[in-house]
C-alpha cells in the first residue's frame, strides 16, 4: 500500500478542508471502496425504483442472492489478492516492471478457474432446485465474476498512482449502474428485481473493466514470469492461508446461524441464511468500517515511515541510532493504535444513539436492536485483528499471522456454535468470543515480535557447526542457529 501513501502525504501536508477531504475519499477507494459501492448502490436503486412493491418473496431471493455473491466473491478473491499484492510489491521495489503484467494475468487465471469451480456448482443447483430461469443465474454469475475482479483489481491500485481517475471510474460505475437500472424498470418493463441485479452487474464489471485497462494501459511490457508467479504462489503460502483463515472467520459465525440456529431462512429451496442475524452483521460491519480507513491513513502517513526509517537505520547507523529508530517506530505503532481505539470507541456510541434515536424510522426495531450492541463490539474487534495482522506483515510473522486467522476462525466458529443457543441479545457472543481470542493471540504475537525485533529482522543467518562426536561409532552434525548481534539491552 505504499503507493497510496505518497498521495496521502502530500493531501494531508496541504492546507484546507478540501485536501483533507480528497485524502479521506482516497483512502475509502483503495480500502473499502467496492465494499460501499454494494452499498450505496443498492440503497439509491431501492429509493429511485419502486422496491416497496416489489412481493416479499423476490425481496427475499434478491437480497439473498447479493449476500451470496458477496460473500463468496471476497472468500474466492481475497487469498490471491495478498499474494499478488506481495509480489507486485517486491518487483516494483525491484523495479522490474515487466513483471506486473505477467502477475496481472495469473490472477486473472486462478480467479478465472476459482469462480467456475464455485459458481457453476451453485447455477446448476439454482436452475435445477430453484427453478430460476437461465437468464438471471446468467446475470447473477456475472455478477459474481465483476465482484470477484473488482477485488482483484483493487490488488494493483496503489501501482497507478492514478486515485483521482480512480475515483472517478468508481463514481461513474455507480452512475451508470443506476441509470440502467432505471432504463430496465421504466422503460423496458423489467421487473424491480431483474433491473436491480442488472444494474449492480453493469456497475462491477465496469469497473473491473475500466481499473484492467488502466493497469494495461501504465504497463505495456510482459515479459514471460509466469512461472515465477507460480513460485510465488507457493512460496509464500503463508499469506494465503492467513488471508483465508481470516475472511472465512468473518463469515463463518453466518454459516453456523444459517444451518443451525432458529433464526435460518429458506429461500428458493437453494439460499440459506438468517435475515435477521446478517441485518444485525451488515449495520455493525457498516458502522465499524471507518477503522480500515483510517488505519490506512495512519500507517501510510505515519507508521511505514518510521518503519522505513528503522529498517535502513542498518546501512552506516551506529547501534545507538538504531535503537532509537526502533523506539520511534514502536512508539508511532503504539500512539496510532490506540488512537484507532478510541477514535472506533466514540463512533460507536454516536452510532448506537443514532440508531436508538432513528430505529423506528429506520425500520430497525426488535431482534436487530436487541442484538445490535454485542454485534458492533464484536465487528470492532474483528477490524482490529485485521489491522494487527497487517503489523504482523510489516514485521514479517507470516507464520504468526496464520495462527491468528486460525485462531480467529476456529474461535467464532466454537463460540456460534454455544452462542446459537443464547437469547437474542447475546447471539453475538460467538464471534465475539472469536474475534477477542484472535486479538488476545495476536496482541502478545506483537509484543513478542518487537521485543525480539532486531535477531529478527537483522541477524537470522544459519550457521553449520561442525562437531564431531562418536556415538555408537558414527559421526553427528551438529547445526546451531547463531545470533551475530543484538541491540536490545539486558
């Protein structure tokens, strides 16, 4: 994400209201962007066309297949996003820009390969159990895939340095999405259903389509690395299993709702899910989100330079400037963090009094009130874990990572299963008791890491030392991993 991190630097250096605006509508792009783009969209579409007659029974099928889609496209992309995000990465700091296409590509492949084995399963389920006609699993797979690689190209963003045309193509996107819509209701007689999913359909793959020729368009040599990209992939396998653990330990406490709580929907003998757990899931992931934002604002502006700083403290440092290197960078991890805390803290409760305030005209009430306080804890938390591993990526505990997603997923997973059982108020214990034993782990990974920080980042060579021992008239090798130094005091 260093590549956004220029920008924001010289946004939030620049003085006035409107820097500072353009800086945080970078920032939502690059994190959340496709994310509020399913949002936005589909409220405005709600209001502009009318939904409210829509029977509840196609009210049902379209929210469920949108949860669908949603769901599992960010579970399918996620793992090959970080991937490619880190080898993009390390050839552009290579400046071995030929090889961005090649990893372009690839990705384009494996997602290619991953949405078929996914999505043709489930059309065929649809056609044959659900009795949908082939035009809307059609528009619906269409709808996945322009979900899926708009994910992806979100991957290479940072590469362009282009976030204000960026930025546009996400507005535009959304415009066009809306106008078609209305285009298939008013005039070409389509139902409100079929003109919503339509237009969501247009409005991601546009986008998938505009960001893919941007990224052709900057970087119009390939050379033939495919195979590295494949070395990669295996490579730093790592990565890939903490981004999986972790996207489907923010999904999997929906699972266990849907197929085993009280609370599971039936829709069309094919979707399953809990309406009113995912409201509860949706306002709370909504109201939590401004973590990633401003996280990414805070670590590009603040924390990669310290960072930066200490790890080339290295070349022609004395160990005294390095330790204070590393105290800066420690300092500026400690002072953003809980900065996000708190800044999470208050925006929580002017969210839940809002909410109380509103609820009724909102049309939240009941169950969704009830659950909603536990949910909005739970969701901070899980934010947090996602920030703390990226920290864990800084410092490169790829393997401490995964167990954080492990943790993290089996954690929610157990806790949903006991939490099922609860009365409304406490159904959200499960992923809250996940997302806190993620946290925990992850907190004390930290903190363990940076004491360490110097053995591991500088001095983690092998050396063979050979001793020879006669046991039972044969010869050992003995290997002793050896520290060279330590600036750590003791």
């Amino acid at each position: 994400m260093a590549g956004i991190g220029f920008e924001l630097k010289k946004l939030f250096n620049k003085e006035g209201i409107i820097s500072t605006v353009f800086a945080g509508l970078y920032a939502t792009v690059v994190t959340v962007g496709p994310t509020l783009m399913v949002i936005l969209c589909m409220n405005l579409m709600y209001y502009i066309l009318p939904y409210v007659n829509v029977p509840y029974r196609e009210k049902e099928i379209l929210s469920s297949t949108i949860l669908y889609v949603f769901i599992f496209s960010l579970i399918v992309s996620s793992p090959v996003n970080i991937i490619l995000s880190r080898y993009t990465a390390d050839k552009i700091y290579q400046e071995d820009y030929d090889s961005v296409l090649p990893a372009l590509d690839m990705g384009n492949l494996v997602l290619a390969v991953l949405t078929i084995l996914t999505g043709v399963p489930f059309g065929i389920a649809m056609y044959f159990i659900g009795k949908f006609s082939l035009a809307y699993i059609l528009v619906s797979y269409l709808f996945y895939t322009g979900l899926i690689f708009s994910f992806y190209c979100m991957t290479f963003i940072t590469l362009l340095k282009e976030y204000r045309k960026i930025t546009y193509s996400f507005l535009l996107s959304l415009a066009t999405g809306i106008l078609f819509a209305c285009i298939l209701v008013f005039l070409a007689g389509f139902s409100v259903v079929n003109g919503v999913l339509g237009g969501l359909t247009l409005s991601f793959n546009m986008i998938a389509v505009m960001l893919m020729s941007r990224i052709r368009r900057n970087f119009r040599q390939h050379n033939e690395n495919t195979g590295e990209v494949l070395h990669y992939l295996r490579k730093c396998w790592k990565l890939l299993l903490s981004s999986f653990f972790y996207t489907a330990g923010l999904y999997s406490h929906n699972f266990v709702f849907w197929f085993f709580s009280s609370y599971k929907v039936l829709v069309a003998n094919v979707f399953l899910s809990a309406p009113t757990y995912d409201m509860v899931t949706y306002l709370a992931m909504l109201s939590n989100i401004s973590i990633l934002v401003v996280f990414v604002v805070n670590v590009e502006t603040k924390f990669h330079t310290a960072y930066k700083t200490y790890c080339e403290s290295i070349i022609g440092a004395s160990g005294k400037d390095i330790l204070k290197a590393k105290q800066r960078m420690i300092e500026v991890l400690r002072k953003e963090f809980l900065y996000i805390v708190q800044l999470q803290i208050i925006i929580n409760i002017c969210v839940f009094v809002l909410v109380i305030a509103f609820a009724s005209d909102l049309g939240i009430s009941g169950r969704i009130l009830t659950m909603y306080p536990v949910m909005s804890m739970a969701y901070m938390l899980i934010y947090l874990v996602q920030c703390m591993t990226i920290f864990q990526y800084y410092l490169d505990d790829g393997g401490g990572a995964v167990l954080v997603g492990l943790i993290f997923m089996l954690g929610s997973t157990a806790g949903s299963m006991i939490s099922i059982h609860f009365p409304p108020v406490f159904a959200g214990c499960g992923v809250l008791f996940g997302a806190f034993l993620g946290f925990t782990y992850a907190f004390f990974r930290i903190r363990h890491m940076l004491i360490h920080l110097d053995e591991h980042i500088y001095c983690r060579g092998n050396v063979v030392s050979m001793k020879k021992q006669k046991r039972f008239g044969k010869k050992k090798e003995e290997k002793k991993k050896v520290v060279v130094y330590s600036f750590n005091k003791s």
